[in-house]
C-alpha cells in the first residue's frame, strides 16, 4: 500500500485497501471464534434464546460467505421457527456452508431445513470429495482439520469445533455423512422447545 501510494496509484491502493478489510473481517471472526469456542467449553458464554425464523437465520449465515458461490436454499413451504441463539446459529451455519464452498470445487451447495415433531435439522451438502469415515468424529475436535499440505497449515481447526459447541449449548447434536455417488452432508440437530 505504502509503494502504491508513492506512486500515486489510485486503482491499486483500492485492491489494496479491500484486501486489508477482508483481511481484518478474516482476523476478527477468527479471533471471536477462538474467544467463543473457550467461553462455550467454560460454561461461561450466555446462550440468549429467542425464537427465530430459522429460514431466515440460514439465510443469514449464507449471506455471510456465499458471495458467487452457488449455494442453493432449499426453503419450506412453511415458516419454521425454533428457540435459538441467533447470532451463535448464524456464525454455525456460515461455517458449514464456507466449509462446503471450499471442498465443492465450484459445484452447487444445497442447504435445507428439516422440521421433526421434536426438532429442526438444517443440512449443507456439497459435491465434494466426501469426508472419510474415520475422520467423521476428530474433525469436529478442536484443531481437527481435513486440510493437506497449506490447507492444514492454515486452517484453525475451530470452525468444527465451534459448530459442535452451538449445537452442545442448544442441547442439539450436530454430524456428517456421506452422500453418493460423492459428497457430504453436514447436519446440526436443534430442539423445537426449550
């Protein structure tokens, strides 16, 4: 940014300037997961229950990452509506659809929401490569990663995590399976009532 703006490049320190924002945006959402993911695991993060729209609060979370990403929304016919957190669904659901965005390959990602007599199921699938059944329980560990090579290297290993901490709090249950002929499909289990 200094050299661009020596030389007076008023393109260049725009690229430059939002690179630095998302850059920022990435940090912060990191740092507030690792602060969250710890207060969750202390007992010591309020879990604020209201009653949310849950087709809204997924649409929010794909707001968040989806940007050119082909993620197609299944939505009900019906409103859903369920006791949540919503700002802690929201950063969940963000998570599972920026995971299945970075495995997909470009191909579409569908996310649905299931309504059971007893609760709601939203559920992320991708085209993935699928995730391999001995990994299907220590990638929702802290510092549990698929990644390879740099992918592992910068993945935080929290994403999961923190996804299976929602679900905990909300006295849910969140999984991963596979789908065929390839692909996954991650799903987060949360009661109707409180």
């Amino acid at each position: 940014m200094r050299k661009d703006i020596a030389t007076g490049d008023g393109g260049q320190i725009a690229d430059d300037v939002a690179s630095c924002l998302g850059i920022t945006g990435t940090l912060t959402e990191m740092i507030s997961t690792i602060l969250d993911v710890s207060r969750i695991e202390a007992g010591a993060m309020p879990i604020e229950v209201s009653s949310c729209n849950v087709n809204a609060v997924i649409a929010e979370g794909i707001a968040r990452v989806s940007v050119g990403s082909g993620v197609l929304i299944e939505r009900s016919e019906r409103q859903v509506d369920a006791p949540l957190d919503k700002a802690l669904v929201v950063r969940a659901v963000a998570n599972l659809v920026s995971n299945a965005i970075k495995f997909s390959s470009g191909k579409p990602i569908h996310v649905r929401c299931l309504e059971e007599a007893s609760h709601i199921e939203i559920q992320v699938d991708d085209a993935g490569p699928g995730v391999p059944i001995d990994s299907r329980e220590s990638i929702f560990k802290k510092f549990g990663s698929l990644g390879v090579g740099e992918a592992k290297r910068h993945a935080t290993g929290l994403g999961l995590h923190f996804c299976k901490q929602v679900a905990v709090a909300h006295r849910g249950a969140i999984g991963v399976a596979g789908l065929e002929p390839s692909g996954t499909r991650f799903w987060l289990r949360l009661p109707k009532h409180v």
